[in-house]
C-alpha cells in the first residue's frame, strides 16, 4: 500500500468526527507522526491531520516550506486555536481528502494556536496573511470534524461535492488539485 493509499478521502464517516486529545506522547504517537509526514510528502500536501489516516486523536502535521526548499516540519499534538482575528480574508484551498477539487474558503487572517511539540512542551505559533495561517486552521478543522466544505454556503458546497465526485470518476488522488 502506497502513503497515498493511506490517506482517508471523503465521505468516510471519519472525517466528520471529534478527535480524542492525546494524553501521553510516546513511541506510537511519534511513529503515527512520521508517518504521516511521509504521507504529506508523497501526496504533495502542505498539511495532514489524524483522522485523514483514519486515527481520531489530536495530531497534525505541517509544512508550508515544502518544494524547493529544504523540509520544515511541524508537529502539533493537541493544537488549540487560542485567538483569531475579526477580519476574514477568502483564499483558495484544497484537501488531501477531496483530491481533484479546491475551493474559496474565508477564514481569519490571523490565527495563534497553542500545541505541545513532540518533546511535550507547549510551543504557540502565530500566523498572519499567510499558507501557515490557513494551513493551521484547516488543520485544526479536521480534528474537529469539521472539514473545507462545510464553510461554504448549500448552493457552493453542492456544487463542490459535484466537481469531488466527477474528479474522483476521473481518477484523482490525494494531492491533485485540479483534474
């Protein structure tokens, strides 16, 4: 099985479920975070949490350097959005779980969220007009069940769905954006 194949894809009732908080890092909790960097990579994706590798607990991993440059991973187990800005700014995003397909999503443009690193220490990491701004709050949606689709109005989200289900005939996978 390939790391494409492990990524989970829309509807599996997975997606759309509340992630259990991690109570002790150990050796699962880092393997289960290695690979799931390795899935990222393989897919091309900037970020991926827990329940798109079918595991419902509070881990995510990111990496918004990733191309050209040299790799800068970032693990968050547990991650919070502690506060985020009133003002909201409308990008474009895509989603390892609904390959072929990306959306216009309006998120906050400024995001700070509170996580422990894989040593358990609690790091905060803030994010302003930017890929890692998105990325955390997209990735932190997941945890929640709470995946791209649903921030758009029925008449944008049916018409999302459409173009997911044509892509997937057309055979898109995780990482594809456009078919």
């Amino acid at each position: 099985m390939s790391a494409i194949d492990d990524i989970v894809l829309s509807p599996d009732p997975r997606l759309k479920k509340q992630c259990a908080p991690i109570e002790h890092i150990d050796d699962t909790v880092r393997k289960l975070a290695q690979r799931m960097l390795e899935d990222m990579y393989a897919a091309g994706g900037c970020g991926l949490a827990a329940p798109q590798v079918g595991e419902n607990i509070r881990l995510v991993v990111i990496d918004v350097d990733y191309g050209d440059a040299p790799k800068n991973p970032y693990v968050l187990i547990n991650p919070t959005i502690v506060e985020s800005s009133q003002e909201l700014v409308a990008g474009s995003e895509g989603c390892l779980s609904f390959p072929g397909i990306s959306v216009t999503v309006e998120r906050p443009n400024r995001v700070v969220v509170h996580a422990l690193n894989l040593d358990g220490d609690m790091i905060e990491y803030t994010a302003e007009n930017n890929l890692m701004c998105v990325c955390l709050q997209h990735e932190i949606d997941h945890l929640d069940g709470t995946t791209m689709i649903d921030h758009l109005s029925p008449t944008a989200r049916a018409r999302a769905l459409r173009e997911y289900e044509q892509a997937r005939e057309a055979g898109a996978q995780p990482g594809d954006t456009e078919v």
